[in-house]
C-alpha cells in the first residue's frame, strides 16, 4: 500500500470547494450591492432578509474552505478517511454535489 492518497477525491473536493467560496462571495457581494443604494432599512429591503443572505454567504464560505482542508487531507493516505469523512459532511451541509462525489470518492478509496 502506498502513501498516497486519493486523488480523484482530492480534486474533486478542491473543485467543490472553490465553486462553494465563490458562491458564498457572490452571495454576500450581492447583499452589499443590494443595500448600497437603499441602506439595510430601504423600502424593499428588510434587515432580516439582508443580514440572513449576507450570514448564508458567510456560512457557505466558511463550510466550503473546511471542504478544501479535507481535500488535503485526502492527498495523504494516513489521513484519508478523516478528509473525505469532512468534506462528505461539510458538501452535504452546503449541497455541495462536487464534494459530496470527492468525499465519497475519497471513502471507497480506503
């Protein structure tokens, strides 16, 4: 048995992972442009929907970096199981198909 891990898992995790930060980015860049002109109190803009998509972007940027430190993980065998095991959870947390297949991937290679 060798020291390397699962590849294919690793870069599909890496892939899921970036798209799921660049959508928790769109999602906040939108919040913050949406409320430039209005202000979080504006006519069509109610505080609560603007701080609950600004905190979805957030929630979605945090989960999917955590994606990203598990698809490293999968690149050594010693730790394999516990990356893919992070990033089956965190892509499911944030359905995230990408990496949910890499977390599974990673799974079936052990």
């Amino acid at each position: 048995m060798g020291k390397e891990g699962s590849n294919a898992g690793f870069i599909l995790g890496l892939v899921g992972g970036i798209i799921g930060v660049l959508v928790g980015l769109q999602m906040m860049a939108t919040t913050f442009i949406w409320t430039w002109g209005k202000g979080f109190l504006g006519q069509d803009s109610p505080i609560s929907s603007v701080l609950e998509i600004f905190g979805l972007g957030f929630y979605f940027i945090i989960l999917s970096m955590l994606i990203i430190y598990g698809s490293v993980w999968m690149k050594k065998d010693i730790s394999l199981r516990k990356g893919s095991f992070m990033a089956l959870v965190c892509g499911i947390l944030t359905l995230n198909v990408i990496a949910v297949i890499g977390g599974i991937v990673g799974l079936v290679k052990k």
